[in-house]
C-alpha cells in the first residue's frame, strides 16, 4: 500500500534500536521507552500559504529526524507501524 500525506505532513517510521546494557542483558520491549528518531517514508507537497502558493518542505524521504516524544498519529500498515505527524512536529534533521 502506498500512502501520500497530504499538505505539510510526513510518514515516519521509528528507529527502533536494540539496547543492550554492558553486561550483555538485552532490554526487552516492555521496558524501554519507544525511540524518538525515525526515518521519513513519504512527504506531502507543502502548505498553502495565504497567498495560494505552495510552500515546499523542508524534509525529504530517507531524512533520519528527531521528533517529540508524544508527537504525530500512530498508523498500522501491512503489519508496520509509522507515525504521521505534521512538519512542525520534527525537531531536526540528523547527519551522518
């Protein structure tokens, strides 16, 4: 299934990294807190300003991003879980 947001909105699938603490015990799911770093799936073609001009987002798919902990609406497709939010809900975009 292909899913475009519409206006200033972007799909993001977390980053779940596997934690491990020094001793070796992995960390399992129930007790870890859910990650707050993704990677953008899809982008919708920007906000109306009001002007009647698209303005074009600043993301762009495969940015890895930082986002608020509460931030965006949780989906479930084809068994996958994303998160669609809105481009004001990302706090930065990461590099390297």
């Amino acid at each position: 299934m292909k899913v475009k947001p519409l206006n200033d909105r972007v799909l993001v699938k977390r980053i779940e990294e596997v934690q491990v603490t020094k001793g070796g015990i992995v960390i399992p799911d129930s007790a870890k807190e859910k990650p707050i770093e993704g990677l953008i799936m899809a982008v919708g073609p920007g906000k109306m300003s009001e002007q009647g001009q698209r303005m074009v987002l600043q993301l762009k798919e495969g940015d890895k991003v930082l986002f608020g902990k509460y931030a965006g609406t949780e989906i479930k497709m084809e068994g996958e879980e994303f998160l669609m939010m809105r481009e004001e809900d990302i706090l930065a975009i990461l590099e390297g």
